[in-house]
C-alpha cells in the first residue's frame, strides 16, 4: 500500500483535503453575481413604490365604451324631450314606470326581502305600487292606512282598475270575493294563479310572509281585502282567532286589536268581517270601529254571513263605502251545490245588472269558480272586481247593493 495515493476511499477519517489551488477569479464572480442579483430586487423595489399600482398584480382587463347616438324619441321634440344633462338621473320611480314593474322596499316597520312584480303581458291592467307613502302612517303595528293629505284614498288608489268597458252592453256583472287566503300555503297560490284577476282576494291576519304574498296577488291583477276577526255567536266555542274583535266589557281592547290586524300587511282596498255575528249586530260595539276605519279611506264589505248584521248600515252612517255581499256561493263545500249557486248568481246579474258573491279559498270552490269563469263570456257576463261593485246599480232593482255616500239607497 506504499506509494499508493490516497484518495476519498482509503484516506483516514480526519485528514483534511489538500487545500485546493487559490482562484482569485472564482471569487470575483460570485461576487459580481451577489450584486447584480441585489439590484435587481432593488430596482424592482423602487417601481413598485413609485408606481402605487392598486391592483396589485391582479389580472386586469381593459374595456372600450362607446357612446352611442340618443334615440329618436329623445330627438323627436315630445314633451318629455329634453337633453340627458338637463334632465339628469332618473330617480328609481320614474325607472320602475317606464319599465312597468312594481316595487315593494321594506323598512324598520316592514324588513322583509323587496319584492319586483313584472306584469305577465303588454297592456295588462296594473295596480297602483303599495304602500304608497301618502296612505300609511308608521305605528308600533306596523304600516297602517290612512287618508291622504290631497284627499286620495286606499280604496281608490290600490282598487283594480275596472279596464275598458265591453264592446256590446253585458247581460250582468258580477263581482266576487274569494277570501281565507294567506293561511294556506298552497291554497293561497293555487287562488292566485288560477282565479281571473277580476275576482278580489281576501287575506286574513294571521298567515306568514303575508306582504309578500300580498304583493304577488296584486302583481297578478288582484285587488285585495283584510279580513277582520269578528266575535260570532257562539264564541268562544268559536273563536276566530287571538286579536278577535269582541263585544262586552272586552271592546275597550277593540281599537288595539283593530291596529294589529290593519298592520298585517299593505295595498288593500278595505275590510271584510270574518264571522261576527254577534259584533255586527251589537251597533254599539261596532261604532268605536267604524270611526276609526272612516279616518283611514277603507271601504267595508259585509259578507253577509248573519241576517242580523248592521255591519254596511253602520259604515254607510259613518260615511264609510261600505257593499254588502249577496249571496255565499260555497256555503255548502260540494261541487254540485258551488255550480247550482252560481248558476243561480248569474240569474240575479241578469235581473239586477250586478250581483255580489262570497267564496272561501277551498280547493273544490277555486276548481269550481276557474271552470264556471271561463264560460262566462259566452253568456255576456262579466267579473268584475268587488271596488267597482257600488259604481254598477240597476236603478229598476230596490235592493241595496252599496251603502254610503256615494251610492245612497237602502240597503238589504
């Protein structure tokens, strides 16, 4: 092994390498590459802070506007032409007309989602936007009605609009109310949709989500009703709900409860009583509440459910519109017996020139009136909303289909 060079293998643990040959070069290299490598990330340093670039090396993408010439109806001299600068930016009312939509914004009073309601069809008869803000006024309840300051009322300002008058005179008219909606989930959408929206709605207090379906109803043509809870006979065996209207030592509550079903919810045309055949008879009990209701523009509808009631002959002495219904056309929930009332209501159009109705939202009802609706047009009958009922008397009849100022007559 003498004489043998020793090499990484067969060198003893602990001897040192031969230090290498010096290269004076190598070392300017590196060094030359240390700082070359330094200014670069300085001089990468100094663009970034002078730059400020807010983006921060996030994609950016470059858009071209163009502008394009104003249309021909803003050139064309018309009364609302005038120059976009002079003009200025639409608010969102005049944005929503133009664009024939509805909007519901909720507040503090009301915070549920907003809701946009489209009309179906060019030319389809729209209801007036709810709440209009010269008919509410803020309570603890809620949103309530009122009277506005030029005099215009929510009987007037959210009825259906009655729409053209027929081509040939009608044989009869005949308006409906359908009501006992809100509660029904499913029976409320089933009315909605498949109800002629000549035919007005009537929502009680107490269902869910109720300005929401509100609004979908009115946006689908349909002028709408509260439905106020009424102490029956035979309460509380009876009982039609917890903020029942009462008579007795409990009517000093009346004017409480009144307010928490009229803040239920917006855009209604009036009132109709559920049950009540005890308070509609009691005049005393009832006149606290119709002072109130005179004071908020509200038409009144008595269903007619107890031959005692006074509830139309009280509102129209409060000077309140006030319709009394005719005849209840599902009184009996069978289809054979809906069919022969309705027959027998087309009858009473004819002799009278208008005839009212009230229905419950029960499905054998919605079936029976969307089937007899569709043939009413070959008989010459029309539907026509509940709001407009009081403006249709056939003078040769001498029972009352309205009360109030402004249909005097007698009523049944």
């Amino acid at each position: 092994m003498a004489g043998t060079p020793l090499t990484d293998l067969n060198r003893p643990l602990g001897r040192d390498k031969p230090a290498p040959a010096d290269r004076p070069w190598a070392r300017w290299l590196a060094t030359g590459a240390a700082g070359t490598v330094g200014l670069a990330v300085l001089g990468l340093a100094l663009v970034a802070a002078l730059r400020r670039d807010p983006d921060g090396g996030e994609p950016v993408a470059v858009a071209r506007i163009e502008t394009r010439p104003a249309p021909p109806a803003a050139l064309s001299g018309g009364p609302d032409a005038r120059p976009a600068a002079a003009q200025g930016p639409a608010s969102a009312s005049q944005l929503e007309t133009e664009a024939g939509v509805t909007v519901y914004r909720p507040d503090a009073e009301a915070p549920e989602a907003i809701i946009v309601t489209v009309p179906d069809e060019a030319g389809a008869v729209r209801l007036a936007a709810a709440p209009d803000s010269r008919l509410v006024e803020r309570t603890r309840y809620g949103l309530l009605p009122k009277t506005g300051p030029d005099g215009a009322t929510p009987a007037q300002v959210y009825a259906r609009p009655p729409g053209p008058e027929p081509a040939t005179r009608p044989a009869g008219r005949i308006a409906l109310i359908v009501g006992g909606l809100g509660i029904s989930q499913s029976g409320t959408a089933d009315a909605i949709a498949r109800l002629p929206p000549q035919i007005s709605l009537a929502f009680a207090p107490y269902g869910t989500e109720l300005e929401r379906t509100v609004q979908r109803a009115r946006g689908e043509g349909h002028e709408v009703f509260l439905q106020l809870p009424m102490e029956p006979f035979d309460y509380p065996d009876t009982d039609p709900g917890p903020h029942t209207l009462l008579t007795g030592p409990k009517a000093s509550d009346n004017l409480d409860k009144l307010h928490w079903s009229l803040g239920r919810f917006t855009g209604y045309v009036g009132v109709v009583n559920f049950l009540g055949g005890r308070l509609t008879a009691d005049e005393g009990a009832l006149s606290p509440i119709l002072r109130d209701l005179a004071g908020r523009g509200l038409m009144v509808v008595d269903d007619a459910s107890s031959a005692r009631s006074q509830l139309a002959v009280a509102a129209g002495r409060a000077q309140i519109p006030a319709l009394k219904v005719d005849r209840t056309i599902d009184a009996v929930a069978r289809a054979d017996a809906i069919d022969k009332e309705l027959a027998g209501l087309e009858a009473m159009a004819r002799e009278r020139g208008i005839a009212v109705a009230a229905a419950s939202a029960l499905p054998v009802s919605i079936e029976r009136i969307a089937q007899w609706a569709r043939s009413l047009e070959g008989k010459g009958i029309v539907i026509v909303p509940a709001s407009a009922a009081r403006g249709f008397r056939n003078p040769r009849t001498t029972g009352a289909l309205a009360t109030g100022p402004a249909s005097p007559g007698p009523t049944r």
